[in-house]
C-alpha cells in the first residue's frame, strides 16, 4: 500500500523480471493503463509514487553531479520546518545522522523506461504457479494470525495474503532502503517535493512514536515500507498494533502487524465480506459492449436477464449491483465486477493489480484459472503509440482530454465513441489493429 492511496499517491513501478521462483519478486501497476496494457518500470523494487512535473534544470544539475552540499543546506533549512510540526530534535538527530544525498533514487525516480506489457502476461507473474504455491504455504504457516484477523476486520484471509504477495512476496522482498534517505532526496529534488515532504514528516512522525528506529525503517527507494508496502502518510493512518506489543511493527520479520494493517485499511473502505471482488462471466451473442461501462451498474439478476452469466451458465448471485470489465475488449476475459473491486482500487487503483489480488486470492483458496482465453496474439501499443492514438483520436472529435500516454477513462470513453460511430464494436479497447485503422 505504498501509497495506500489515503490521499494521493498512486501506482507504480513494477520489477518487469520474472524468474522461475516468483518469490523474489513484487508485482506493481501503473497507475489507471489502458485497459490490456500495463506499463512497466525496470526496477528491483515494486513502489507507488509518481511524479507529475520535470524537475527545474538546476534541480537537474545538482542531481546530476550528485552535490552533497546543497543537500546538507536543505536539510538544515528542512529541520526548521519539522521542528515547526512538532518533531523533536532528538527524532531528527537521530534521522539525519550520517544522511547523505542519493542519487540512485533521484536516478530511478526519472529513468522510468517505457516498457510495457499486457494483462495476460501479467497475470502469468502475477499469479503464476510459484506465486499460488508460496501464497498457499504462507497462509497455512500463518492462518490462525490471518484467522484472527479476518474474524476481527471481515477481510478474507485469502484477499490479505494475496495483496502480502504481490507487494512483497510474502515477505521476502520488502526492500532494504533507508527511508529517511529515500524521501529526503525525493523532497530536495522537486519532482514532488511537496507530496514527498509530506512522507518524510509522517516517517518522522512514526519514528518519534517509536515503532521502529531510523535504522530499522527500511523499504523501497520512494518509501514504502514493510510486508504490504505503506506509505508513511498511509501507516499513520491505518497501521495497527495486533500483537498488543505497544508497536505497529510491519518491518521485522514477523508479519502479524502488517497483515491486520492491510485488513483494517480495506474495513475502513467498506470490504463487504462474503462479496466476491469479481466473477469471469460469459457474455451472449449479440452483448451490447457499450454497456461495458464503470458507471453502469445492473444486478446481477438483470445482467443474467440479458444473457450475462458466469461460466457455469448460471446467473450470478445478487452480491449487489455490478458492472462489466473488459480488460482486453471483447476478445478476453469479462468479468462482473463489484463493490470490493472498488475497495481494492483504494489500496492501488490499476485495474490489473485488483484482478491480480482477486485471481491469487481465488487460486489460494483453490478455484482454477480464468477458462476464456486472453488475446495472445495482441501487443501492448508503446508509450509512443498511446500518444499517437490520443492525437488521431482528438483530432478526429473524440476529444481525449490529454495527450499523455496513459489509457485512462477519458481516452477509453473516446474510443469507445469512435468505434460506435463507424460501426465498429464498441469495447473501448485501445489496440494496435484500431491504430491502424486509424492510419
């Protein structure tokens, strides 16, 4: 929960490898891609964050000669304003002893290279084989911890391990940088001081508590931290002590705390146990794809009238209102889609990350795999081609509202309406063969 999305940050950077032994590896999204399309960092470290602004070009140059000196400057000028916000200056001395600037993390921060990949291929890490077997593993070692939590917040133990597994591996890969470190150069390099200032207080803020020493607060590079990966702003909020030891560890290795944090932070976005996050449904002939919407909302008994019925044939249960997803248009997986999708999207809001948690929680609790096949045959369109299918789509009167890359909501809703008026069908999908036809 990297950003744990209380307030602001949102998606990521996910490790793009995949080895044979998934364990090493976190599984994290980009915030909102294009429905199929996930685009990807090369990064060691699964993180949330983005920036939003270049920063100034002297902020470029100090970065890129890697100056101490006026690193040490912000920090005293940094200390001002933490004593203001009721820091102590013991919390501080001990923070910032020996901190230096790091100009891998500003390094990492900027060179986000534009890979990219689709939902399938996600999935195929995200809830491969190796991942379904350590999440099972993990929750024997760990189920009555996970039983006791669930009885207490109303979060399936499933749903909790799966999100430990894709944030952290179930534990083995929460990250090994310096927190403090990490978010003081992000707040003196300007990407996004003003959100990364923000964190640094929050962690001051944890460490004058007491939970963990300056030392012991580790994680990723962008700062997030522990098992499930909160943000500072996020663990001040949500971070529970259930071991009643008097600290909300989510550090060490016990992972008591952090899996309770992750169950509370999901109640308190209103995770309605017993609801699934989603059924795989079958869609009839003749479906009519512009009700494939977000904001269209049917009980399943209506969809079922319609012909929407899960894979069995049979209407799904009336869990409450739902809609229909299509990831990867009309040719893969549709799902139905309910309230606890929308809850999981407060923890990270990419659409493959939700239908990651939800499909791991299912395989560990041991339902099979997705039985419509995915299209395969499809590539994800580059970041250049986004932009390009953004500017023919503008041009053409289906205003996109940006021209930026990212698949949003607003650039779906433009090329559904771009598909409907030449009689195409209208699954809003953002393809390389609508490219084209566009060319």
């Amino acid at each position: 929960m990297r950003t744990c999305v209380s307030g602001a940050v949102l998606a990521a950077i996910w490790a793009t490898g995949v080895s044979a032994d998934t364990r090493n590896h976190t599984i994290r999204p980009q915030e909102k891609p294009a429905e199929g399309v996930i685009q990807l960092a090369s990064a060691d470290v699964a993180v949330s964050v983005r920036p939003v602004l270049r920063p100034s070009a002297e902020v470029e140059n100090v970065a890129a000669s890697g100056s101490n000196a006026q690193f040490q400057v912000w920090i005293a000028t940094f200390r001002s304003r933490a004593l203001d916000q009721g820091i102590s200056p013991a919390t501080l001395d001990q923070a910032f002893r020996g901190v230096t600037y790091d100009e891998k993390v500003v390094k990492r921060d900027r060179n986000q290279s534009e890979f990219t990949k689709t939902i399938w291929e996600y999935l195929d890490s995200a809830v491969s084989d190796d991942r379904i077997r350590n999440g099972r593993a993990s929750l024997e070692r760990h189920r009555a911890t996970l039983e006791r939590i669930e009885a207490k917040y109303g979060v399936e133990k499933e749903i909790v391990t799966a999100i430990w597994g894709l944030e952290s591996a179930f534990g083995s890969f929460r990250g090994s940088d310096s927190t403090i470190r990490s978010l003081a150069t992000l707040a003196f390099d300007a990407r996004r001081a003003e959100f990364f200032e923000a964190q640094l207080i929050a962690a001051l803020q944890i460490l004058d508590a007491g939970d963990v020493t300056a030392s012991g607060m580790r994680g990723s590079w962008a700062g997030a931290m522990g098992h499930t990966q909160f943000m500072p702003t996020s663990y001040l909020e949500h971070a529970i002590d259930f071991t009643g030891d008097g600290k909300r560890d989510i550090w060490s290795d016990d992972p008591t705390d952090a899996l309770a944090s992750t169950a509370a932070y999901l109640a308190r976005h209103g995770w309605t146990k017993g609801q699934p996050w989603g059924v795989e449904v079958r869609l009839p002939d003749g479906f009519d794809y512009a009700s494939a919407r977000r904001e269209l909302t049917r009980l399943p008994s209506e969809w079922a009238a319609s012909g929407v019925v899960d894979m069995a044939g049979k209407p799904v249960p009336d869990y409450s209102r739902a809609s229909i997803l299509l990831p990867a248009g009309g040719q893969g997986v549709a799902f139905m889609i309910f309230d606890n999708f929308e809850v999981l999207e407060r923890y990270n809001t990419a659409d493959a990350y939700v239908i990651g948690v939800g499909h791991l929680a299912d395989r560990i609790a041991g339902d099979g795999p997705f039985r419509t096949d995915w299209p395969r045959g499809d590539r994800a369109l580059t970041f250049t081609e986004r932009q390009e299918l953004q500017l023919r789509l503008t041009r053409a009167g289906y205003d996109t509202q940006k021209i930026d890359g990212r698949i949003g909501p607003l650039t779906v809703n433009a090329v559904r309406e771009y598909q409907l008026a030449r009689g195409m069908r209208p699954d809003g999908y953002a393809s390389l063969r609508l490219l084209e036809s566009m060319r």
